[in-house]
C-alpha cells in the first residue's frame, strides 16, 4: 500500500470516527428533543380528555334541561285537567241549596284539589330545579370547552415546534409540500 492509499483510508477512519463522536455528542440532546416532543403529545392527549370531558357535561346539561321540559309540559297538562275538573265539580254545585246539601262533598272536593295541586307545585319544583341544574351544567361545559380547547391548540402548536426541533437534530426533516408555512 503507497502512501497515498493510506492516507485515504486514515481519513476516511478518523472521519468515520468524528462523525460518531459528533452522533454520540448529539445523543443527550436528541433525547432533550425527544422527551419535549413526547411531553407535549401527553399535553396533547390530556387536553383530548379536558374536550371529551366538556363535551360529555354539555350533552348531560342538553339531557337535563330536554327532560326538565318534558316535565314542565306534563305538569302544565295536568294542571289544566285538575283546574277544569275542579271547576266543572264546582259549577255542578252551583245552586245554594244544593251547595248546603253538599258541604261535606264540596269539603272532599277542595280537600282533593289542594292536594292534587301541591303534588303538582312539587314536580314543577322538582322540573325547574333540574331545569336550572341543566342549563348551569352547560355553561360550566361550554367554559371548559373552551379553555380545553385554548390548551389543546396551545400544546398542538408546542407539539408541532418541538416535532421540528426534534426532526431537524436527528436530520428527519419531512417535506411536507409547504403545507406547514404560515
């Protein structure tokens, strides 16, 4: 071998060798990179779960104040059907002598209507209450929603930065066809 072979192989082992010292070098810090990238896909993912948790309060507000409706509606029914049946009892027991003859039935029947109408009052308290338990449920959603969703396009973006940091160290960088270009 003249001197001119062993030169080249000499230098093509000593850059061999400094190119592993160099990757080597970089090691620590790709896993710098590394660890960055994968903390900001588990920001990524927990504020995936903050969204899906507003999402799920939203639809059970959407649930409650559709059911509180429903309940109004059947107590607003039977409150139309208990007020005519009272007043038909009633006119029926118009005359006065009748009325004197029917005091204990007219007594029955006010016994009968008070009752039937604080039953009544009492679901319409119960509706409204679940009424508003609904809507307040879906205020508190959408709130969260939203800050989940502002934490989610924050990470998103953090994720992305760090994806490119990590990629440009390891020498991965994708094309992606300019599509990443602001």
């Amino acid at each position: 071998m003249n001197l001119t072979q062993f030169y080249r192989v000499f230098l093509i082992a000593v850059s061999t060798h400094t190119i592993c010292i160099a990757a080597y070098s970089q090691s620590p810090a790709l896993k710098n990179l590394e660890a960055a990238v994968a903390a900001a896909r588990t920001r990524v993912e927990m504020n995936e779960k903050k969204v899906a948790d507003a999402d799920s309060v939203i639809a059970a507000g959407r649930r409650m104040i559709s059911e509180s409706k429903a309940g109004l509606k059947a107590v607003d029914s039977e409150s139309r059907k208990l007020e005519k049946e009272y007043a038909a009892q009633r006119s029926k027991s118009g005359d006065r002598t009748v009325a004197n003859k029917a005091k204990s039935d007219l007594r029955l029947l006010e016994t009968h209507y008070k009752t039937g109408n604080r039953e009544l009052e009492t679901r319409f308290r119960d509706a409204t209450r679940l009424q508003t338990t609904g809507i307040s449920a879906l205020q508190r959603g959408r709130t969260a929603r939203k800050n989940a969703m502002d934490g989610l396009r924050a990470a998103g973006d953090a994720l992305k930065v760090s994806q490119a940091k990590y990629d440009k160290a390891a020498g991965t960088e994708k094309d992606d066809g300019g599509k990443n270009r602001k």
